[in-house]
C-alpha cells in the first residue's frame, strides 16, 4: 500500500521540492503540468526549481494513450531521472503512466506488458482539491476512445505535496465539481464492499472536513482551501484501499457524453445510487441488511443528517444550490445508451447489486432530476 509515501502539508512547496530533489541526488526532472500552471500562485517559485528540468503538458483532461508514450519519449531523450507532477488529476496521472512505463520496452503496447516497480522518483503536487490522485495508485488513460485503469502499487507518488496556495487561482465552478468528487469518493469508499477499518477513518475525515469548511473553501480562504486540499487526500488515500463504486462506474458515460465534469457527473449520480441501495437493503450483496443499513446511517450521521433517508435528500438539495445557474441539456433517450455503457463487473464492490435494468431506470430519474 501507499505507507511508505510522504505527505507534506505546506504552503513552502518549491523548497520542499528542491529539499526533496537533494536528498535523492536527483540531476533533471521531468515536470508533468497542465494548462493551470502558469495561474498558479506559486508558479514562479516551481519555475526556480534547483535543478534543470523539462516541461511536458501535451495532453488533454482526459489524457490519450498515446500522448503518455510522448511523455515517456521525453522522459528518456532528456535522460530525466525523476518527475514532478504539478496539476490536476490528469497530469498526475499522466506523470504515474510514465514513470510506470519509462523503463518498460517499446516494443510492444505498455498497456498489456506486466508492470514491475522501478526507482523512477515521483512527486505529486495537486492543483485542486478533488480526485487524491496524489495518493492514489490508479490512473486512467483512454486507448482507442476507451478509458483503461492502469494500476499498480508502485505508481503511488514518494511524496504527496499539499500546497493550499495551488487552490487560489481555481475558477470556482471547477472548485465546485472537484470537491464534489471528493465527496463521493469518501461516501462511496465507506460502503464499498472492499472498506476496512482504516479506510473508513479515512472516508471520515474527509466527509467531516468538507461538512466543516466547503463555504469557507468556495470563499477561498486559506482555512477553507487548506482543510480542503486535505479533504480530498484523505478521500484519495480511502479509494486508494477500496476503489469506487456504482455512481462512479455510472458517470463517465456522462462525462464523455455530456463533457460534465468529473466529480459533477458522479454526484449527479450518487443521491439515486443511494436512494435505490436504501429501498433494497435486503439485496445486498456483501453485508448484512442490519449492517448496511448502519453503514448508511454512519454516513448520514456525517453529513450532519438524522438519517439515510434525509441525506439523499440533503445531497440533491446541494446539488440544487450549488450548480443553480449551470444547466446541462441531458436527453432522456440515452438512457439506453448510457446503462450499456456501465461495465457491470466494476459494479461488483458496490453493497448492493445493480443489473442493467436497474441502470437504465437510475439513469431516467438522474436525467429527469437534473432536466428540472
Ligand atoms: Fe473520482
């Protein structure tokens, strides 16, 4: 697991990094950002980093295959020896996919030889406050238009650096979805099938931390970004033990379809996901109908609501509030579509089961909810 990672809270991150570089005797960096990087607030700062380095940022948000192999093209050519990741979920998980593959061969497709761990240095710099995927030891890539899970212990970044100031230049609507991924995947870890002790400490912490501070965070206080950057690690660190479930499973459909954001798109799911696992505690199949039914009401009791019930209602009201003036033209025809576009067997850690039916109709009230 990721107990050998570092994680460094700071609002001093470009010393940490040069600290960091030293210590490994560290010569020349690959450095992974995106489009965000020169808005930072301490972009001049990483610019001074202590050793040479060489930027790679030719990817998109939904990072293709094939603009990893250029990343790892660089990697060699540079003979860079570790990299910084500094930026959203994609360009980390951009720099995870090219240290994992830098010393693999080129001769066949990376994506179906076996993984080995190397000693490739990576350092992961979160840009916002959503995915964890600093901690975290997935990454997604898309190969011919389909999104493939590259998973491997060893892409865990050494260090995770947790500068609140990388959140003060986030447009606020992205500040919103970010944080809502967060959310799910703290409440999705928790009643996941593959939860254990110690990631439901963690799911905790970061429900409770962003119960506590998201208007502080959306004010963009120092407190709030601070509380929320942490948040989202401790949600990534909880995924990171048990992966996600159905509302995840059921929103990059509506990503790569609708083009809606991440962490909106699975919270859009997440209420009705909830809603239907309430009524069909019964059906459960992993826990308990008590003690799912103790898990939803732990959650509940989080989100500072009296029950299950009355938190399903809670997060589709702050759904309402928050994304008010954002509308998102769904058409209730791809229901269809989008429940065959749902890979069953990544249902299989979600506490209750979800068959194609069930899907399609989950979809019709998400897209009805949502038309409103
Ligand atoms: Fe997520």
């Amino acid at each position: 697991m990721n107990k050998e990672q570092k994680i460094i809270i700071s609002t001093n991150s470009a010393e940490k990094i040069n600290a960091i570089v030293k210590e490994h005797g560290i010569k020349k960096l690959l450095l992974v950002c995106d489009s965000s990087f020169g808005f930072l607030e301490p972009h001049e700062e990483y610019e001074k980093i202590s050793v040479p380095y060489v930027i790679f940022n030719e990817f998109t948000s939904n990072p293709l295959y094939a603009d990893v192999c250029k990343g790892v093209e660089l990697f060699r050519q540079e003979k860079c020896d570790a990299i910084l990741a500094i930026g959203g979920g994609s360009a980390i998980d951009v720099a995870k996919c090219i240290k994992l593959f830098c010393k693999m061969p080129d001769s066949e497709s990376y994506l179906t030889q076996e993984y080995k761990e190397n000693d490739v240095l990576l350092i992961g710099v979160p840009t916002t406050s959503g995915t964890g995927s600093e901690s975290t030891r997935y990454a997604v890539v898309y190969y011919k238009g389909q999104k493939q899970s590259v998973t491997h212990e060893s892409i865990v970044p050494s260090y995770a650096l947790l500068d609140r100031r990388n959140l003060n230049t986030l447009p606020v609507y992205q500040k919103k979805c970010t944080m809502l991924d967060a959310l799910c995947q703290g409440i999705e870890s928790w009643w996941s099938i593959n939860a254990n002790e110690e990631s439901r400490v963690y799911s905790k912490k970061a429900i409770e931390l962003i119960m506590e501070n998201k208007e502080n965070y959306l004010e963009n206080t120092d407190q709030g970004n601070e509380a929320m950057m942490l948040a989202a690690n401790y949600a990534g660190r909880a995924i990171n033990i048990t992966q996600t479930t159905a509302a995840h499973a059921m929103s990059y459909k509506l990503t790569s379809l609708y083009k809606v954001p991440h962490g909106r798109a699975a919270f859009m799911c997440l209420p009705r996901v909830w809603n239907y696992m309430l009524c069909h505690t019964d059906q459960s199949q992993y826990y308990a109908q008590e003690e799912l039914e103790k898990i939803f009401n732990d959650i509940a009791a989080v989100l500072k609501c009296s029950n299950a019930k009355q938190a399903v209602v809670y997060l589709e009201e702050l759904e309402q509030e928050l994304f008010e003036k954002d509308s998102v033209n769904f058409n209730v025809t791809d229901a269809e579509l989008l429940s065959k576009s749902v890979n069953v067997t990544r249902l299989k850690n979600n506490p209750v089961k979800l068959n194609e039916d069930t899907l399609h109709h989950l979809y019709i009230e998400i897209i009805q909810r949502t038309a409103k």
